[in-house]
C-alpha cells in the first residue's frame, strides 16, 4: 500500500503548508487504522485497488499454504498448488499491468513527444498561450487552449504517440478484465 507520507508531496513547501499536510497525513494514518482506508485512497480508488490487490495477491500467493478444492480435483497432490500459486501470479501481474505507473508496455514515441512537447511550451507557452490571437485574449469567458498537434512541425509526433497511448489503454483494459475475471472466478477460494 502507498505510505501515506509521500516525501514528495513535501517538497518545496513553506512550513505552514508542510505542518497542514503533515496533520492530514496523521488524520489519513488514523482513518487507514480505523477504517482500513482514507481519504487519500477515495482520491483514487482504481489506483489503490490496482496497487494494494495486486500486493496482497503477491504476499498470499508466497504465504499460503492451502489449494482450492476444485483444483485438487483436477490436480491432485502437489500439482494442484503450483496450479492455484500461477493463477495467483497471473492475477497479481494482470493488476500490475492494468497499473499505467508498472505495466511493462512502453509508448515507443513517448521519448520523443516528450521531447517536443518541451520544444513546444517554450516556444508558444503553456497551453499554446503565445498563439492566442487578440481576440482570443480579451475574451474573458473563454480561454482557448492551443495543442501540439496543431502545428504542422510538431503535428508529426503527436497522431503516433497517441495511437500509441490508445494501444496501451487497450492492453492495460484487457488486463484489467482478465485479473478481475480470474478475481471473481476464484473470489471465494482468497482465504487461507
């Protein structure tokens, strides 16, 4: 489970904001002790069950000692086990995958976007600002955000890398439904 005192989430502060967020983080650890969560975890509730299932998936598949019934049926003495430890595995890997911060699948235009994406804040701003046209600035109900994508020079980068970031949603999707499929499947046999 994510440490509710995160060091980076300190950096750069001023005391007063440190010492607020340091009691948050002490009223986060009594909720975690309390409640078994806190409000930090409901910020982000995919993201917790992917980390902390897939942890305890992992710490129970090295710890237990029991099998299903079902697959000592079908396989019986100690090839049963090893069957019930692969599909604790795959679970627990399907839930990394599914996790964008530790699926192995790399965006291989993510270097390079990166790259021109910095180009490009320097030289038409954030959000493209330098390109707004007058009206577009006196306009003061609507900001109009200018896009990579809409300069030709950059324009090249920017459909691969996110046809790219569409594959990988796919793949951690499909990720997601096969752990979570496995999950429901063997629900009733998580216990030791």
């Amino acid at each position: 489970m994510k440490n509710v005192f995160d060091r980076s989430d300190y950096r750069g502060w001023n005391i007063f904001r440190w010492l607020k967020l340091f009691v948050f983080d002490l009223k986060c650890c009594r909720e975690r002790i309390t409640k078994g969560y806190c409000q930090k975890d409901l910020w982000n509730i995919d993201y917790w069950f992917l980390v902390v299932m897939s942890d305890m998936l992992s710490e129970f598949n090295q710890t237990t000692c029991s099998t299903p019934g079902r697959l000592m049926e079908k396989f019986p003495g100690e090839s049963g086990h090893k069957e019930w430890e692969a599909i604790l595995s795959k679970m627990s890997f399907l839930l990394n995958e599914a996790n964008e911060y530790t699926c192995k699948w790399i965006n291989p235009y993510a270097e390079e976007h990166d790259k021109a994406f910095c180009e490009f804040e320097e030289k038409y701003g954030i959000a493209g600002e330098k390109l707004l046209t007058d009206e577009e600035r006196s306009d003061k109900h609507t900001r109009r955000i200018h896009f990579m994508s809409e300069i030709p020079e950059y324009a090249y980068i920017d459909e691969p890398y996110k046809t790219a970031e569409k594959e990988s949603w796919n793949y951690r999707n499909q990720c997601k439904d096969e752990a979570l499929s496995l999950f429901s499947e063997w629900f009733w046999s998580l216990w030791d």
